[in-house]
C-alpha cells in the first residue's frame, strides 16, 4: 500500500484549503473519494489529501486520522477526529471522540 499525504497549503493559498482540498486544480470536499491515476484518494479533514495505490484484490483499508477539532469548551469539552474508508466495507468508526479540557468547570486554574 503506498500512502501519500499532499498539504492543500502546499498547492494553493491556505483561505482555499478551509473548506477542503485542492489537486491539480480540482477541488474536493472533505471526506470525498476521488481516482488520480492508478490512486484512491481522500480529502481529510485537516485538509490533506490521502492516497493508495488501489489493490486489485478489492480489499479496503482505512486512511489516516485526521486532525483532532478543536475543544468544544473551555472546560470538560470534547473533541472528534474522521478518517476515510479507500475501497468500502471497512470495519471499525470513521471518527472517534476524546475528552478535552478536562479541568473542571469552575476550578481556579
């Protein structure tokens, strides 16, 4: 499996990598699946791009995590990360959750 991890803010200004991903002029959503070349590519949502080289065998296999969003609030908050599914049928979440900020609303910090 070859994984290739391209910035959008290497390719373009970063104010156009906000919303989500630019290859060769094209753009993509976050989450969106695309074919370059013989690759499956995905736009993650911390607005790289990732790509495989698609297996003749069908299997399917996750991307990489993106970045965690930010903290929801400023004490006992939450924060959530995607990845994407290259090929379909993969087992497992495409997002995961973990406590942030986990001071105690109301402590002296």
């Amino acid at each position: 499996m070859l994984a290739l991890s391209l910035s959008c803010f290497l390719l373009f200004a970063v104010a156009l990598c906000q919303n989500g991903c630019y290859l060769n002029g094209q753009f993509y959503n976050y989450g969106q699946q695309f074919i370059a070349g013989p690759e499956l590519c995905s736009c993650q949502y911390d607005g790289t791009i990732d790509c495989f080289q698609v297996n003749a065998g069908g299997t399917s296999s996750w991307g990489n995590w993106g970045a965690w969003s930010s903290c929801s609030k400023p004490c006992g908050g939450t924060r959530t990360r995607h990845r994407t599914c290259h090929g379909g049928g993969c087992s497992g979440s495409s997002s995961q959750t973990s406590t942030c900020s986990t001071q105690a609303c109301g402590e002296k910090y």
